[in-house]
C-alpha cells in the first residue's frame, strides 16, 4: 500500500468534522507532505483548506519561506495566511512555538476554521518521549503527543520522517530545511542528530521500545481521566479558564491516589500538576479554609470555596477592567472576560431573578466590574442588598468576584449577569425592550 493510500485510510479514522481546516505550513518537508497528500486524499474532500504560516522572524531567509509556502499554497489553489511575528534571532524554541500557536488559534477564530492541522510525525513523537524521558516527566509527559488534542490534530504521527521526505521527492514538491533543525544548541536537534543515533547503535529498535514506552504512559493518563468521572460525588463542572469538584471526595484518598487525581484534573483545566503543584493543592484540602487560593505559577492557581476545589489558569485575566458603554439598538463586545449581546425584542410575561440574559427599558447601558459597596434591589426582595452578598448566595467564588460585572444605568445597579436581577428598568409584559445577553468568552 503507497504512502497516500495509507495516509488516505488513516485520515478517515480520524472522522474530522466538515468545513474549515487550518493547515499549518512551515515551509519544511514534513508540513508540506502534509498538504500534498491532504491535497490527494479521498477522505479530505470534505475539508476546506486553508495554509497558515508563521514567519517568526528568527532566520534571515524567513521571508524568502514565507514567500514560498504561498507560492506552494497558490499552486494548489488553497487561501493562504501569513503572519511576521519578528521575534528575532535570539527567540527560544518555546518563545517561537506559543507565539505561533496563539497566532493559529486566533486565525482559527478569524476564519471559522474547526481544526488545526500541523505536521508532527512518528519521529518527532521518538524524540519528545526520549526528551520527555530525560526531563524525568511523569505518565503524562511521557505520553507524549496527542493525535487530537481541542481544535489541533496531527494527521501525520503514524508515518516516518524519511518517507515523508521520499513521497516529496516523488511528486517533486520542494521544501526548505531549517538549519535549527540540525543545530546542536537546541535540545531537540541534539536528540536527534547526536543521541539518538548513538542509542540506535546499541538498541537497533530503541524507536519501537519509546513509542511502546509513549502508548504505555498513555494509557495510564487516559485511565486517570476516566476515573473523574467516576468518582462518586465528585461533582466536576468545567467553569472560566478551568474546572472545579466537590473537595470533600477528595479527601477521602491518600496523597499517592490524590495526586494522580489532581494530576488528571489539572488536564481538564489545562493546568500541569505535577508532583510540588500537586502537594500545594493537597495542603489547600487539608486546611480546609474557604476562599484560600494556593498559586501554582505560570499564571495558574487552585481555590478552595464553597466546599469546591477549582484550578484555573490566566488568573491575570481577573484584574478589573475598565467600563464600557452598550452602544446603539444592537450589538456585541467582549469586556473582563465576559461576551455582552443586545437586541430589541419584546419582554416577556415573567423575568429570572438570576439569568444569563434579560429584559430592559430602552436606555444606554453601561458595563462595568463590580465594585466593594456595590447595592442592588433584587427582584422580588425587599430593600437594597450588598452586591457581594448576592455573589456569595450565587456561590461567586471569591478569586472571581472582581472581575464579575454588574450593568448600571443611571448610576443604579440593575442586573449582576447570572447573580442577581434588580427591580429597576424592568419592561411591561410584551413591550418594547433591549434584551441584554452576557455569557463568560
């Protein structure tokens, strides 16, 4: 079976949803035979491809590459998008890689693309596991790359590096090596080019044991995983920028168990708990103080509130932000984290004291975050109420409370979104009203 044919029943195992698809072209051999055989495959026909590139800025020919990857896209009649990020020649690997992946899943929005594809092959995933290995990464790392992780899928990792190169070859597709790749001063290119083929000599199937070792640890990880939602009472709700469980189930394990658990909860939240984050999130459990947050760097923290653990990352995101008016009969903007919507639309027979949307009186609003003082009139009740009272009824976790926004109109506060309804600016039954949408981004 050719190499296209193989790839061709392999992307069909994947079952990628229709539509849109990002495909990420470097420039280098292997993304573009990701392309060519995209380009060939049956199983592609009902993907819309688009070339991304990235010129980071780094090597003096990234130019000429990025001019190239169009040149390459032109031919095969697919919309390319390029972006300089001008890192400079001093950028790291890991510098260059989030930048380029910010840019890819911002484009992805842009363009309505449902997935992202790059080129990762069976060699790279040899070469994380040994990096990995070396690292002393646990179960999770040692799993190495994922085949589909969210939007971003790598189509290629069952196939080798060298007939990748041979099928280019074979087609007459031209590529462009990145010297980087074979520089001894980056990590990963003296894995490759020095200790692996001084392992291969000793262990002739060193690649087959790694990738055996990687499928293993993978395992294990999945296990865990499946394991959350099974635990009784472990309640786990996806919540901003992470998760959360009931912290009293988790108590009830001793710190080897615990850990793993933790380990597999911070992948949900997209937070690396390893064996130190690991052990200040179970001093957190055993203090037991509500409203505690033990920071667990690179922007990521675990809380203890309302009896629940959340770990969440971007913490940065919950500094206040500044005011913003509704402007005009409709419309949508993103402030504090928040998305805000508003439509004229008739009110309705009855409103929610705590909904996500509502109705008002025609006016201008404005939305701001909340403030210590903050007063309301819930609907319903009686007298005015601190804001912050109506957070800890809704069971606001306090980390979150001064991000959360309120919508004031007149110097009044009349709606904390999925909190509190006041009972000013409330519409007749069936009238003309401006319904106000406000859900977290």
């Amino acid at each position: 079976m050719t190499l296209p044919e193989r790839f061709d029943r392999h992307l069909a195992s994947l079952d990628l949803p229709r539509g849109v698809v990002l495909v990420a072209v470097s420039g280098g051999p292997d993304s573009v035979a990701l392309l060519d055989l995209l380009a060939r495959s049956p199983a592609a026909a009902g993907l819309v491809l688009h070339v991304a590139h990235v010129d980071h800025g780094i090597h003096p020919e990234s130019a000429a590459v990025a001019e190239s990857v169009a040149a390459i896209a032109k031919g095969f009649g697919y919309p390319a998008h390029i972006t300089r990020l001008s890192l400079g020649a001093n950028a790291s690997e890991t510098r260059a890689r989030e930048a380029r992946y910010a840019w890819l899943f911002r484009l992805a929005t842009e363009v309505g693309a449902r997935l992202v594809l790059t080129g990762h092959h069976q060699d790279d995933q040899v070469e994380t596991i040994l990096m990995r290995a070396l690292k002393g990464s646990g179960p999770a790392g040692l799993a190495g790359i994922l085949a589909r992780r969210g939007k971003l899928v790598r189509p290629l990792l069952p196939f080798r590096r060298e007939e990748l190169a041979e099928h280019l070859h074979g087609v007459g597709v031209e590529s462009w090596t990145d010297p980087a790749n074979s520089n001894p001063r980056h990590h990963r290119s003296w894995i490759r080019n020095s200790l692996l083929p001084m392992l291969r000599e000793q262990t002739p199937d060193v690649d087959q044991r790694l990738l055996g070792l990687g499928r293993q640890a993978a395992a294990d990880r999945e296990a865990w995983e499946a394991l959350l939602d099974r635990v009784a009472g472990l309640d786990l709700m996806r919540e901003a920028n992470g998760v959360s469980v009931a912290a009293t189930p988790l108590k009830g394990y001793d710190s080897v168990v615990l850990r793993a658990l933790l380990g597999a909860l911070g992948r949900r939240a997209g937070v690396q708990v390893g064996p130190a984050r690991a052990a200040r999130i179970e001093r957190l459990l055993v203090a037991g103080r509500s409203g505690a947050v033990a920071e667990l760097g690179a922007g990521c923290a675990a809380e203890l509130s309302f009896g629940r653990l959340r770990l969440f990352r971007g913490a940065a995101h919950l500094a206040p932000w500044a005011a913003v008016v509704l402007e005009g009969r409709s419309g949508e903007l993103t402030a504090g984290g928040w998305r805000f919507s508003w439509r004229p639309e008739s009110a309705p027979a009855r409103l929610e004291r705590n909904p996500s949307a509502s109705w008002f009186e025609a006016g201008s609003y404005i939305v701001r975050p909340w403030r210590a003082g903050d007063l309301l009139r819930p609907l319903g009740g009686t007298g005015r109420r601190l804001v912050v009272r109506c957070m800890q009824d809704a069971r606001i976790a306090r980390s979150r409370r001064a991000a959360w926004p309120v919508l004031e109109f007149g110097g009044r506060i009349v709606w904390v979104p999925g909190v509190s309804r006041s009972a000013h600016r409330i519409p007749a039954p069936g009238a003309p009203a401006l319904r106000i949408d406000a859900h977290l981004a």
